[in-house]
C-alpha cells in the first residue's frame, strides 16, 4: 500500500512539474534578467568592433590579435561577462593609443611633405627627411611601442646644414637616421 501512495505522489510532482516546463514564457519577463541584458549589450558592442576594425587589420599583427580577442569574447557566455569587459576596455585603450598614434604619424608624414620641397635636390637634409617619411609610413603597421619609437626617432630635424657642404653623403646619412636622435628640449 505504501508503494502505491509513493508511486501516486511521484506522479502528481511530475505532472507539476511538467506543467511549469510546458507554460510559455513571457518575453517582457525575460529581458528583467540583467546578467543578460549586460551580457547582450557587451556581446553587440564587441561585436561593433569587429564590424568596424576588422577590415583595417591587414598588416597590422596587434591590432590583428586584438580583433582575434575580441572575436574570441564576443561568443563567451553570459557567465564569462566579466572578462568580456575587460577584453573590451583593453581593446578601446589599444586602439585609442594607435589611432593616436597614427594620426601623430599622418601630421609628421605632411611635416616631412611639405620640407622635402624646400631643400635642395638630393642634399644631404633632402635625402634625410625622405628617409624619415619612408621608415615613418612602414610604421604604421608596427605594435603601438615601435610605432611610438619610429615617431620619436623620425620627428627630429636634420642634424646636416647643407648650404655650407653639399656633398651627398648617403652613408653618413643613413648612420643617423638609422640611431635614433633624442633633442633635449627640456622635458
């Protein structure tokens, strides 16, 4: 007699049981989880991102491994929303640095455009600053720390004075621009 009262019992609790999985559910009442309203909100920004940068990766390994991050977070689980968060803050601070830095880069390249001009042909400043554009437009494609190197290295002015010696002297120029020239300008 008691296992018919406990088999009876078992099947009311299933029967409930079954009746709250079978219920719809509310949409309205679904959205109220916050975890997920986060988590939806991180995943479409990080998403943005991708949109936005993924095109503009190419040649560029750390904004490459940057957007691999980024990709990578966008699918983790609402569990793992903290460390979206900080895949994202990291990637904005990144990329706030390089595209500073190559807006720094761009101003220095139309420096160096509109110097070139005023030198004489093939002087040894000429050459000098020619030099600076080239290594300064393969650096946009180098880590946030070289491109800050090459700008601090290709931002000095020419160390030659050409109206008082105008021999081309290739080798001795490309000694110097190679090591970098720091200027003590009192900072």
């Amino acid at each position: 007699m008691i296992i018919v009262w406990v088999l009876l019992l078992c099947g009311v609790l299933n029967s409930m049981a079954a009746e709250d999985d079978t219920q719809a559910v509310d949409p309205t009442t679904a959205r109220n989880d916050p975890l997920e309203e986060a988590d939806e909100l991180e995943t479409s920004t990080l998403k943005a991102y991708l949109a936005q940068y993924d095109r503009q990766c190419s040649g560029n390994s750390e904004l490459s491994s940057w957007l691999e991050r980024v990709r990578r977070a966008s699918k983790m689980s609402k569990y793992k929303l903290a460390e979206k968060i900080q895949i994202r803050i990291g990637f904005e601070v990144y990329n706030e640095r390089r595209i500073t830095l190559e807006a720094e880069i761009d101003d220095r390249i139309e420096d160096l455009d509109s110097l070139i001009p005023q030198q004489e042909p093939n002087s040894r400043c000429s050459i000098f600053y020619q030099r600076q554009r080239n290594l300064l437009k393969k650096a946009k494609t180098l880590t946030n720390d070289k491109k800050e190197q090459k700008l601090k290295e290709n931002s000095v002015s020419c160390p030659f004075e050409d109206y008082d010696d105008l021999r081309n002297d290739k080798e001795e120029i490309e000694d110097v621009s190679e090591e970098p020239l720091l200027v003590n300008n009192g900072c």
